[in-house]
C-alpha cells in the first residue's frame, strides 16, 4: 500500500492533473487566507510568506506563526508550514518552512523573502530552496523565486499581483520538470471597518485560469467569520478567526468532489517588540 501511495502520489506530480494536485502541491498557507477561498493576493498579515509576498511589509511586529491542514479521505496529503517575520528599518525579513506528504511521498520548502513599502505600494521577493522526495524514485531538488506586490489605491481599495517561480527554474532528475509558474492578480475591498471583500485570478501557464473568491466580517472585534469560493475545482470554504492580545488562531473547512473535506488550523503569537520605525 505504502508503495501504491507513492507512485499515485508521483504519478500526478508528473502528469499535473489539475483537479488533483496539478504539477505540485499548493504552497499557500494561513487558516485566514484558507475561509477565504485562499483568496489572498490582498492580504497583509503574517501567511504572506506563504501567499503574497508583498503582503508582508505590513507587519508591524515580530511574530512566529505555525499552520497545519489534513484531508482525512487523502491519506498522506497533510500539509505543515511555519514562519518568522522580523520587521527592521529597511522592511521586513521572513523566512519560513513548508512540508507536504510523508515518508513515502513529500515537498519540502525552505524559503526566506524580504518586503518593503515604497509609497501605497509594497514589494517583496521570496528565494525557496525546493526539494521533492519519492520512495524508489530518490530526491529531486531547485531552486525558484516569487515576487509580488500589493499597491492601496483608495482607503477601500487595494489591488495585488504575484508571480510563482519567476525564473521558470526546473526540478533536477525526474526528466528535469519544471515546476509551475502561476500569475495571480486581485483587488480588495472593505466597504467598512467590519467587512473585507477579496476576488482574484489565478493563471497556471500550463493550465487553464482559476478564479477564487472571499469575505471576512468582523461579528465582534476580536471575533471574525470567512466564507469563500475558487474554481477548478469548485471548491467551497468557510472560516472562524479569534484574536486574543497577542494570538491569532484561525480555522477553516473547505469540500470539494475530487479531495473531499480539508481542515487547516495556524495560529500566530506577536511578539512584544517592533524594530521598525
């Protein structure tokens, strides 16, 4: 059995059936951009590192943050990430992990990124150090680069843009593959204090485009409630969020046909200090 997993695990890898797992498994991470339908090229917190790069000039503060998601139908598709982010003078600094899969099949992700904010807009770039594993097939390694950014045009309004694997860089061995490279664009919006609206496109060069869809309301001020939706596959989300002086816990559940149920849960504690000025 445990061999059958990690061929069929290889064998969409390699073919990149999108209603699956597409050429590799998604990286993007954080339990509040999950109740959104991981609509999350807007988002300034602390999942940046996982999502927009950009997003991360924002943080005020030093944190650490954790994420975990399991699809019980999916045995072996658990995917774990964890982050710090140190705000300087000069930006933001984060560096952060990823793991998909387990020992018959995993991806692994060591990232470090830096942003900044230049006006309404901020910026930020991301090197990974990527490395695929699959029983009998040995280790495959890389290394790619992300860029993004996130301009507010209005007090309401915000657009963002990123791009996955900027420099097309190719998996060694396993016919040197290379992994995807994904364009992301969406606006944001929050009509008031309360409500956050979010829409974006994603477009896979090798694959058709995506469209993915959420909205955050604030039922208390430390108490927030998600609802999301992404196409190919059609995938429903929902969410709850909770702020608790320095914590931050989030959880979603999304369903779709193809996976089944997901549950992810993060949670980030602020740190006391803030070394930007």
């Amino acid at each position: 059995m445990r061999i059958l997993r990690g061929y069929f695990y290889l064998c969409v890898y390699l073919s990149g059936i999108q209603n699956l797992l597409a050429q590799s498994t998604s990286t993007q991470m954080g339990a509040r951009a999950a109740g959104m339908g991981f609509a999350s090229s807007t988002l300034t917190d602390e999942s940046a590192m996982f999502n927009n790069m950009g997003g991360l000039a924002k943080i005020a503060q030093p944190s650490v943050s954790f994420a975990y998601e399991t699809r019980p139908s999916l045995t072996g598709a658990n995917r774990m990430a964890a982050s710090i982010a140190t705000p300087t003078k000069a930006g933001v600094f984060g560096v952060s992990i990823f793991k998909f899969g387990d020992d018959v099949y995993s991806e692994q992700l060591l990232s470090t990124g830096f942003s900044n904010t230049l006006g309404n807009t901020s910026l930020g770039i991301k090197a990974n150090y990527v490395q695929y594993r699959a029983e009998g097939f040995g280790m495959s390694n890389t290394v790619s680069f992300d860029f993004g950014g996130i301009t507010k045009i209005t007090e309401q309004i915000s657009i963002g843009a990123y791009i996955t694997n900027l420099t097309q860089a190719k998996l060694t061995g396993l016919n040197a593959t290379r992994l995807p490279t994904k364009l992301v664009a969406g606006v944001g919006f929050q009509p008031n204090e309360k409500t956050f609206i979010t829409s974006e496109i994603e477009k896979d060069l090798e694959y058709a485009a995506s469209w993915r869809s959420g909205i955050e309301y604030a039922v208390y001020k430390k108490i927030l409630v998600r609802t999301g939706f992404s196409t190919n596959p059609n995938t429903a989300y929902v969410g709850i969020g909770v702020r608790k002086n320095k914590i931050k816990f989030d959880y979603a559940f999304s369903f779709n046909r193809y996976m089944g149920t997901a549950h992810q849960a993060s949670a980030v504690y602020l740190l006391s200090s803030s070394g930007k000025k």
